[in-house]
C-alpha cells in the first residue's frame, strides 16, 4: 500500500492558465497510466464542490483507466491556493473569459497528457455544455467524446427560468446584488448567513456550507450575473454546423421539466444533431442535479460511457 492510496479524492489543488489562477479538483486513476482523461466544466455558478459526489461515482466505476479534472469558473468562488492563502478575485469574468480560459486549460491538460495519448473527454452540465461545445469548434481532433448534462446552449433568455429572473440581467442589478451580499456579510456573523441560507433546504446542508463560505461573496456574485448576463445576451443560436459535422462526438441529455431548457429544446436537436446521441431524461432527474440527484445523474453517466466503445475497454481493463 503507498501513501498515495491513503489520501483520500478529490485532490484538491490549484495553478495558473494564463494567469488566472483555478481552483481544481482531481480524481488520478491508480494506474498511472489513464486510458482516459474527463475534463469537467460546471454550470453557473460554476462551483466545482457541487460535483464531488456526481464524481466520486464515476471515478470508483473507472478506478484504474479515468484521470477526471474538475475546475470552477473563475471568479465565481473564494479558495485556498496551494500555500494555503485565500485567493480572492475581485475582477468580474464574463461568458467570453470563462471560455477562453477553459480553452487554454484544456490546451496544458491535453499537453500534459499527450505522451500517454489517453482519450480526451469533455463532461459540461448547463452553460458548461456551451463552453465545451466551443473547445470541440476549436480543437475538433483533440476531443473524442462530449457528455453534455442538461444543455444550455439556445436561447436561454427565452425560457421559464430566464424569464423569471430577468430583473437580475438589467443593467446595474448585479452590482447592487454584490454590493447587498457583502452588506449581509458585514452586518451578520457567517453562523447566521448560514441558518438563513439553509431555509430553502434545496442545497442540503454540504453544499449550503459551500455556498455560505465559498460563493456568497460580492464579486464572486459579481462575477456569476456577469457571466449570467451574458449567457442571456450571447447562447441566442445553436451552433448547427458544429453539430453537422461533429455531432457524432455528443451525447446529450435533457429533462422533461427542465426550467431552463424546456423539452422542445430537445425536440430541436434530434432533429440538429442525427449523428450523435440525443437522450431524454426518464428518471426525474432535475436540472440542479448535484442538490439532490448525483447518484443518480452518475449511474446514467457510467451507462453512457460504458455503452460508448471506450467505456467498455476500460471496464475490461
């Protein structure tokens, strides 16, 4: 037995890509030797804590062949670099800052791993799904598969969520919501912040504390409705040619009621995407799936990627 196997996943880390430094998480295979690597790129707010147990799940299928990479969007949570000092953002990253950057760490992820030539996964779940489909338009022969979790990729101001909170995408009103947060964090001890958070019991009391200590401050709220904003104003249209010729790289899966892409999103792409695999939802798993469903979503994501020819090697392995 090493020291290694002693240490209990996920790895928790962070480093620099193009000088923003990202908060990770990694799950290593014990092999050393991945047949595969699944880069994980979150919704919004993109906290990548959220997705431990989802994770968790996968990697204990794939233990000896799955290297997975999880990151939070930056900006979007506070966290201990790898000193141990608390890295605070307060620059707000918008839609086309998470993608280039994500771009660029998928770049050093895949330099990284090029000499043991492992497959390249993509798992994004809402926004993260755009973000992923934007690093399959620019590094089409680098990525072997896309494992797209409730797609927000068309038209999000025009559906039942988005229209709900449209008060939030006005000009200003992200600014007075930090500005309210950090208010909230001044006049109430966190202990407080807490007990008031966890009334709406829909985080659970793991992921309330994630909230409360790591995201429910006024820039990384800045930087989510930025990044929100611009989610509204910039995923108007699906990128039909992408999926003309590549779609055969996805597998998508949508809900049956889901607020933020309704089931006639669905409907559009069986009919955008022939090549891939489109799939609907039969197990009422919510959007939010990491609040109440990553068992769940994790056994039907290790279905997909056994059915997938790589999946199935490496559970021969």
């Amino acid at each position: 037995m090493s020291f290694a196997s002693l240490i209990s996943l996920p790895q928790r880390s962070s480093f620099k890509v193009c000088g923003e430094l990202r908060e990770v998480l990694f799950w290593p295979c014990t092999s050393g030797r991945p047949r595969a690597v699944l880069l994980l790129i979150p919704g919004n707010p993109g906290l990548i804590d959220f997705y431990i147990d989802f994770c968790n799940e996968l990697h204990a299928q794939f233990p000896k062949e799955l290297d997975i990479i999880g990151t939070s969007h930056l900006g979007h949570t506070r966290f201990n670099d790898n000193r141990g000092q608390k890295h605070r953002s307060t620059k707000p990253y918008g839609l086309e800052d998470q993608v280039t950057n994500m771009l660029a760490m998928f770049d050093q992820i895949d330099q990284t791993y090029m000499h043991l030539q492992p497959r390249m996964l993509l798992c994004g779940h809402s926004v993260g799904c755009y973000v992923a489909q934007r690093i399959v338009a620019e590094r089409t022969d680098r990525v072997h598969r896309v494992f797209s979790l409730f797609p927000a990729i068309d038209k999000i101001a025009d559906t039942p969520r988005g229209k709900q909170l449209w008060l939030l995408f006005r000009p200003g009103a992200r600014q007075l919501v930090a500005a309210a947060v950090d208010m909230l964090r001044w006049l109430l001890p966190t202990r407080a912040i807490f007990k008031l958070a966890s009334l709406s019991k829909s985080l659970g009391e793991s992921n309330t504390r994630v909230v409360v200590d790591k995201m429910l401050h006024g820039p990384c709220i800045n930087s989510i409705l930025k990044m929100a904003v611009d989610e509204m104003q910039k995923i108007v249209e699906v990128d039909e040619d992408l999926y003309a010729k590549e779609g055969e790289k996805f597998v998508m899966y949508y809900g049956t009621n889901d607020m933020w892409v309704p089931k006639d999103r669905y409907i559009k792409m069986r009919n955008i995407n022939t090549k891939g695999i489109v799939r609907l939802c039969n197990l009422g798993i919510s959007h939010a799936f990491v609040t109440t469903h990553s068992a769940e979503m994790a056994r039907v994501m290790i279905e997909m990627l056994t059915k997938d020819k790589l999946g199935a090697e490496m559970q021969k392995a």
